[in-house]
C-alpha cells in the first residue's frame, strides 16, 4: 500500500499532507450531514408540536362542559 519508491523514508511532512487531506475530506461529508440532521430534527419538531396541539385541542373538545341558558 506504500506510494512512491521502496526503501524511501516516509518524512513527517508526508504524513501530515495525508493527513490533512483525509481531514478535508472527512469535514465536507459531516458537513452535508449536519445540514441533513439539523433539517430532519426541525421537521421532527414541528410534526410533534402540531400533533400535540391537534391531540389537546381534541380532547378539551371531548371534556368540555355544555351548558344550556334558558330565560323564564
């Protein structure tokens, strides 16, 4: 797996060069996930508060007293 000519030293500046590019990399795709993420957590968070919302708003219809005014 060794690039460039057998028996050549491996220098530290080779391997921060790798290194860094395998970072660069690495950065792009978690930033194209956390765009991703942060959109599915937002849409997830609106699905529940409407859902709470409907579900509340069903049940004090469900517990809500009827009350009848008759004039004499």
């Amino acid at each position: 797996m060794s690039r460039g000519r057998p028996g050549e030293r491996v220098s530290l500046s080779d391997v921060e060069r790798q290194l860094r590019s395998l970072g660069g990399s690495a950065q792009s795709v978690v930033g194209q996930s956390r765009t991703t993420v942060t959109a599915a957590a937002v849409a997830g968070g609106v699905l529940a508060v409407a859902s709470v919302y409907l579900l509340g708003r069903r049940r004090g219809r469900r517990r809500a007293t009827v009350l009848e005014i008759r004039r004499v």
